[in-house]
C-alpha cells in the first residue's frame, strides 16, 4: 500500500474516532439522562444507543467515508444490522455486569462502551462501508 494510501486510511481511522467520539457522548448523555428519570437499564439503553447509531450513519457516510450516495438500501440495511447486533451485544455485557456481578451501572456502560466500539469499527470498515472504502483507495 503507498504511502499516500496510509495517510489516507490513518485519515479516515481518526474521522471515524471523532465521530465515535460524539456518538458516544449522544449516547452517554441520553442513557445518564434517561436512568436518572428512572428508565430502567435496557430501554435506556436501546434508546440512547439508537441517538447515537442516528449520529453514526449519517456523519460516517458523509463525512469518514465520503460517500455521497442517496439510496444504497444493503449500506443501510447492513448498518442496521450491526448496530442491532451490538446493541444486543451492549445490553447483554451491562446486564451481565450489573445483575450478575453487581457492577455500578455506569461503571459497566463505560467497559461495554470500549467493546462495542471495537466491534462497530471493524464492521463498519470491513462490512458497512467496504464498497466506499475501497473504491476511495483505487
């Protein structure tokens, strides 16, 4: 790979962690938001995570990946399905974490959080947004 391919996809990998960085805020604030007016854990979670995966698509389209496209119905479908796939993921770790182990509930929010970062990142590069990637590289 040249060089001018490293600094692009070194690039991309720090957009992508911006905009980890601000769903996860979303994300955190909804949940925190949400569990202090007594939401209990799981819909707090499946809402907050859904502000958050809102957030994701759009700026990781548009801005990580470039991609100016209006109607790739399978990027979408194939993004829903991760996240739906890691939100099940989120809320089976936190509550194996508060229920079974006793954990604080945010304490478990933050370790899930570093998780399912790390699994969203490889399924959005390798599997979401692939095509773009790799048509961005040639």
């Amino acid at each position: 790979m040249p060089e001018k391919s490293y600094k692009a996809e070194f690039a991309r990998f720090l957009k992508f962690n911006a905009v980890g960085l601000l769903n996860t805020l979303i994300d955190f604030a909804v949940f925190t938001l949400l569990h202090s007016l007594g939401l209990a854990n799981t819909p707090a979670q499946v809402i907050s995570y859904s502000a958050g995966t809102a957030n994701s698509f759009f700026w990781n389209k548009k801005v990580t990946f470039r991609d100016q496209g209006q109607g790739d119905r399978m990027q979408l479908a194939r993004f829903i399905v991760l996240n739906l796939l890691v939100l099940g993921l989120s809320v089976l770790l936190i509550h194996l974490l508060t229920d079974t182990f006793g954990m604080n509930v945010l304490v478990s929010k933050v370790l899930v959080t570093f998780v399912t970062v790390i699994v969203n990142f490889f399924g959005s590069r390798l599997w979401v947004f692939r095509s773009v990637s790799l048509a961005k590289e040639e």
